[in-house]
C-alpha cells in the first residue's frame, strides 16, 4: 500500500482578532494585546479587511500592537487580505473530537480542558491538551455560559456569544459574528477569527484576547498527519 500523507498547514493569524466586518470594543476592562507573550514576533492587536474607522470604540479599551517603522503602535489595521475563515474551518471540522450540532442553543459550563492562568486576566494562560471542538448552529448561534473553558481549535459555524467566565488556549475561528457579554473574566490566549463582526465586552468585566504564537502553533504541530490519497500497489 502506498499512501500520501502531509502535515497540517500552520494557521495564518494575522492579529489576536481579526474581522471581516464592522466592530465595537468597550469598556475599561478590555484587553486585546498583540505583543506575543509566548516570545515571539508581535502584531497587531485587531485587523479588519474594512478601514479602520470600521473598528470603534467605546469607554477606554486598551488594545496594543507591534511598533511601526515611524515609532507609532499600529493597533488597529485595516485592509487585510482575506483569509477566508469558513474554509479554514471546512479544512478542520472532520477531525473534530467534540461535534455539536445545535440551533440557536445555549451550553452551560462546558469543558475540553482547562488553561493554567497566568498571573493576571492579561496574561498568556497555558495548557497541553489539543481538541478539536466543532459546532454547527445551522446558521445561528451558539452561546456558552457558565465558565466554559478548553484547549485546541474552536471551530463555529455561525454566531458564537461568550457569556460570564471563559477560558480558551488556542484558536476559535467563528464563520459570523463574535460577542462577548456579561460579566466573569474572559481569557483567549492565542487568536480569534471571525468571518463577521466582535463585539467585545458589552457588559462589563475583564474581557481579554492575549496573543501567543506558540498557543497557535501548538495546534497544528501536535495533531495527526491528514491522510490525502492511498492506493493498493501489486509488488
């Protein structure tokens, strides 16, 4: 038997949040920070294939970036290549180990593992566990409550609304609109990306997106080679 097999392709995260469509973030609490914090090359905190003037922002948020040539933090940037969330999430979901299939549902107190905190709410959190959690919300919504947290690839087909405490090591990729609500502290350590919009702490409470370069590579340098062709050969 002869068999092609290939190595999964490391994910191209372009800032902690990256958008595809107009987005608010608010509050005093807010912290979108894109100086890598596993030592790696900083970014960007938030880029939008939209201007910049398509990222608003209420109260005082503080979201900071890589330093330009000219000395100034790009926090915000605009008119990033698409990177086409809902195939990135198409090449993931049949691995899955975690599949829900859902319509405009609510999930309490889920857990695919728990991320060892950093000494703050601003601080890289860290984990060794790799799942693979896939939800498909039939083009609506999932929301998850109750101090959720996990470790891996978060993949959303549809809206995903973050609601009290959250923890997640790794990446969530979200085909719509991303919404962080409620109080409870949030922590995403690595990146999300979302084929829609964020809202970003709509009430209240630490709501934190910490980049972290190898919370991203750990995703894909530690799952199986993917199988792409095999054929029976007669010796």
């Amino acid at each position: 038997m002869e068999a092609e097999i290939t190595r999964l392709s490391p994910f191209t995260v372009p800032s902690p949040l990256y958008v595809e469509a107009p987005t608010t973030i608010q509050g005093t609490s807010t912290h979108i920070i894109g100086i890598d914090q596993c030592g790696g090359t900083n970014l960007p905190g938030i880029s939008t294939t939209l201007t910049t003037s398509t990222v608003g922002r209420n109260g005082n948020p503080s979201i900071t970036g890589s330093t330009s040539p000219t000395g100034v933090p790009p926090s915000i940037v605009g008119g990033v290549t698409n990177i086409r969330v809902q195939a990135m999430i198409d090449s993931q979901k049949e691995a899955a180990n975690y599949r829900y299939d859902v319509h405009s549902a609510t999930h309490t107190g889920m857990n695919w593992g728990m991320p060892v905190p950093g000494a703050t709410q601003q601080s890289a959190t860290s984990c060794d566990v790799n799942n693979i959690v896939y939800y498909n919300t039939d083009d609506t919504y999932i929301k998850l409550t109750g101090g959720s947290s996990g470790c891996g690839i978060l993949l959303i087909d549809g809206d995903l609304e973050l609601h009290g405490g959250f923890l997640w090591y790794g990446v969530v990729l979200v085909s719509g609109n991303v919404i962080f609500t409620g109080g409870g502290g949030k922590n995403i350590t690595g990146g999300v990306l979302a084929g829609g919009s964020a809202d970003v702490d709509i009430v209240g409470d630490d709501a934190n997106i910490v980049y972290c370069s190898s919370a991203i590579s750990d995703q894909t340098e530690h799952q199986p080679l993917r199988r792409l062709s095999w054929k029976e050969k007669n010796i």
